[in-house]
C-alpha cells in the first residue's frame, strides 16, 4: 500500500517499433485463422479451465415458439477438441434429431472454435437435448438464416427458442475467456462477484430506461459483460439480455464498404469507446448469425482509423480504455473473420508494438524497469491532476486486450506481453492503493501524488489486473497473489454498483479474476 515511485534513471532498453498512423482522436474520453483458446494454448496459459465435456445437456426455454420448431444455437469448444463438424450427434431423450451444422470459426491448429447447430424438434414434449462431441451425427435439415428462428421486434428480438448450454461447457470451450463456473465459486472468497453482478437488476429493461437519451449507459460493452454473465451462470437472465442488447447494437450501426461507420449509439458515432467488436464476435459465436460476423469486421476497420496506437509522451488524447477497446476490437474480429485476418492481423500488431513502447519509455526518467504501468499524462487522459500518471482500474480493459493477444499468439509475442503485464500488475499493487488498500482513482507515476477514489466501484479491475500478473509470473510472486486477494476482499466488504455503467465496467473483465486465481 506504499509509494515507492522510481524516478531519475534510464528509460529501460526494451522500446518495441511501432508501426502506427499519425491520426490523433481527441474525443471525449475465423475460418482462415483466428487464434487458440483459453485454456492449454500456445500462449502457455494456466488457468485452471477443466477439460470440455463430450457429452452435455441444452435446455429449451419457449418464448413465443412451441410446437414443433427449428431451434439454432451454436455448441462453442476448446481447441482440440473437434475438427470435423459431423461429429455431433444431438438427441431428444433416446432418439437422434437429424441435425444442420456449420463451422463457424478455426483455431490456428485447424480445430473448430464453434459449431452452429439447427435442429427441428417439438419443444413442448422434448425440453431438453442431449449433445454428444466427437460422434458422427445424421445430417438434418437445410441450414435456414438465424433470423428466421427470431421473433419480437425492435428492442426485443430474441429466439423463438432459448437454448441454454451448461456453464461448464460455456467456460471450458473459453468462448468468453478465462472463465469457472459461478456455483464452483460458492461460499469462497473468490465469489465476491456475485452480488455485485446482478444481472437481473442490471438487465436490458434497465438498460432501455436511458439507453436513447444517454450515451453512458452503453459504456465498457455491456454485450460482453451479459455473455460472461451467462458463461459463468448458464442462466437464461444473463443471455436473454446478452441476446437483445447485441441485436439492438448491430441493428443501430451503419456498415459502408465493409467499414462500421456509425453505430447505435447516441451521439458516439465519433468516439472510439463506444465501438466494440467482441460483443458481435461472440454473438456470432454462440448463435451461428452471419451479420455478427460480418459487424466485428466493420468494428475494427473503423477503429483503426480513429485510433494512434502510441502515446507520444506530451498531453495527446490517450487513455488505457481507449486502448484497451482498439485492440479488443481488432482480436476479436479477427478471431471470428473469414475472409480478412491479414489485415486484422497487421491492426493488432500495430497496436500491441505501440502499447510495449509506450509502457517502455514513459515517463521519461522513471527508472524502475520491473514495475510500470502504461504512464500518460492527466491532461492527455482528460484529466485536470497536472503530473502522469495511469487508471488502475480502466488499466483493467488494455491488460484484457493485451492477454487475449498473448494467448492467441505464444512464443516470443506472448513472452513480451507476459512481462508487460507482470511489470503492469506490479506496480498497482504496490502503488495504486492508499493507506487502506483501496486502489486509488488515477495513480501516480514519477511522483508521490495520487487520487483517491471516492466511490466503491473500482476494487475489481485491478485485482483482475494483479492476477494476470502473478499467472504471467507462473505464479511466483507471492505478494501479487497477496495484493489480489485484498483487493477482492475489499469488493466482497465494500463493493457496490452506482449506476449501469458501473455495471458495464465491474462485469466485464473482472469477473475473470476466479479463473486466473483459483
């Protein structure tokens, strides 16, 4: 909880070459290859992700569809574990249902990341099916456009059949991230989430209440945080609400030449941190609906023309989410493209060179080469604080960006970006907290000056970001683990959700934290 802040040495040696663009934004503030999987990739994860199950059951939930009735989901799975669509077999207690399947994305090995699954079944008397992996199944009916198996209109688009997967198949494919199931959570410490994270409170009826007026309730993605809420839960509440916001997100953009050029969003058609491509991708993902594809791939065209990647240490707009959100939006389009990986690619690249740069020689003076945040200054972070700095808590979105890459890619990439986040981890637990251990609201660097925060809605995102340090350590470094641990009892003890936003940003990343220390 000190302040130990190292300045007047060298910049450290390792500056990374950025191939970025000129173009300042001073806003306010797939089949053909897209990456490995959470759990045993290349990028030499350890988190404790059990295995994918072969054999699970998919409950079905009518609304506004009964009788018999084609029913599309999509089966997601963890690398390596099928590379052969035909082999799934789906059943209605004991007798087989001819099934269409289509992949929908490929791991860099070649295995699939997701199978779109239709089926046509009489939901009234089978509410359940069985899905058996690594089974040839009949073939079944032609695939129909998933827009066919909707019903609702305008804000309430949803399936005329929900089909639930299991959390621990949800969180063992890694479709979502570094995700355990919420009940193998219960009556531990690491559970702190779950009251925070109501995600019936916080649903898309609440959403809907400002979501024409305000553009800060579409803040951190909520998209993403609804679909991690139904990985760890397998809870209809979570999904209905991932399920609708997702469809009112991609109906309200404008997609022109391949390009996302304007988006749902009030008044945001110019701000990057209202552009996110991970919700369409996994969307996409978990339902088999082309536009979501093709809607990533607009998302992170159109990002790469808002964005400079590198922070030119001077007062140019610059923050950790605005970062964070560029390369989200560039890994998971990529991971879900079918026909524009290599320029994705080149955008992530671009970003990651740009990010290990920044961390590496700003500011100029600091000296302390295994402790560092991403520093910029207060005014090039919107801020009035007058010294550099860097947000424990939004350092949470770039450091999510940032393991994605790392586990996609391995080898030497991966190696950089476990150090950077080692270095990025360590200097917010030993930092980023006041006397209490509290994480400060914007923590200095170079300086004894820090800001307290004054609310209880950040104890999360840096716990998240403290424990991909100790995983990127291999778990060596005892005082991280320490740090985490206190920072997610200080949630569990003290934790609250003030508005929507605040709901946004507290379930979207951070509830990885479980997976990374459990």
């Amino acid at each position: 909880m000190g302040s130990s802040r190292a300045l007047g040495g060298a910049v450290i040696a390792m500056v990374i070459a950025c191939a970025c663009t000129n173009n300042d934004n001073n806003q306010d503030p797939g089949p053909d290859g897209g990456g490995s999987n959470f759990s045993g990739d290349g990028g030499g994860s350890d988190d404790p992700i059990p295995p994918m199950p072969t054999e699970f059951t998919v409950t079905l939930t009518p609304d506004g569809g009964t009788g018999m009735q084609r029913v599309n989901f999509a089966v997601p799975l963890s690398i390596g574990t099928l590379s052969d669509e035909a082999a799934i077999k789906i059943l209605a207690g004991t007798t087989e249902l001819p099934a269409a399947r289509k992949a929908l994305a490929k791991y860099d090995d070649g295995s699939l990341r997701s199978v779109q699954i239709q089926v046509d079944v009489d939901v009234t008397a089978n509410p359940k099916l069985t899905v058996q992996l690594g089974i040839a199944g009949a073939a079944g009916p032609t695939l129909a456009t998933v827009a066919t198996t909707l019903t609702g209109t305008g804000n309430n688009v949803h399936p005329k059949v929900w089909a639930l997967l299991p959390s621990d198949v949800l969180t063992a494919s890694g479709v979502a991230g570094p995700l355990i199931p919420q009940a193998s959570l219960a009556g531990t410490a690491l559970d702190a989430w779950r009251t925070i994270c109501d995600y019936a409170a916080w649903d898309t009826d609440n959403f809907l209440i400002n979501a024409a007026a305000s553009r800060d309730v579409w803040l951190y993605d909520r998209v993403t945080a609804m679909y991690r809420g139904y990985a760890i839960t397998g809870s209809l509440v979570p999904l209905r609400s991932a399920y609708r916001e997702a469809e009112i997100y991609r109906a309200g953009m404008t997609i022109t030449g391949g390009v996302a050029t304007n988006i749902a969003v009030p008044s945001a058609q110019t701000d990057l941190k209202y552009y996110y491509a991970q919700n369409m991708a996994l969307h996409y993902l978990l339902t088999g609906d082309d536009r979501y594809r093709e809607a990533a791939e607009a998302v992170s065209a159109q990002v790469a023309t808002m964005w400079n990647p590198m922070y030119n240490g001077a007062d140019r707009f610059w923050t950790e989410r605005h970062a964070g959100f560029a390369l989200l939006a560039h890994e998971w389009a990529l991971m879900v493209t079918d026909d524009q990986a290599t320029a994705i690619r080149a955008r992530a690249e671009a970003d990651v060179d740009a990010y290990l740069a920044t961390q590496a020689m700003y500011p100029v003076g600091y000296s302390d080469p295994n402790a560092r945040c991403f520093a910029h200054s207060a005014t090039a972070h919107g801020e009035t604080y007058g010294y550099n700095g860097c947000s424990p808590w939004m350092s949470s979105i770039v450091a999510d960006a940032l393991d994605q890459y790392a586990r996609r890619v391995g080898g030497t990439r991966a190696a950089l970006v476990k150090d950077s986040l080692a270095r990025l981890g360590r200097i917010i637990a030993r930092d980023g907290r006041d006397a209490t251990g509290k994480p400060f609201y914007w923590m200095g660097v170079g300086t004894t000056s820090d800001e307290v925060d004054g609310y209880d809605e950040h104890w999360g995102e840096p716990a998240y970001v403290i424990a991909l340090a100790y995983v990127a350590t291999g778990k060596t470094e005892p005082a991280l683990k320490q740090a985490a641990d206190q920072l997610i009892a200080g949630l569990a003890a003290h934790g609250v959700v003030g508005q929507t936003r605040s709901f946004n940003w507290q379930c979207r990343s951070a509830v990885m934290t479980p997976a990374l220390l459990k």
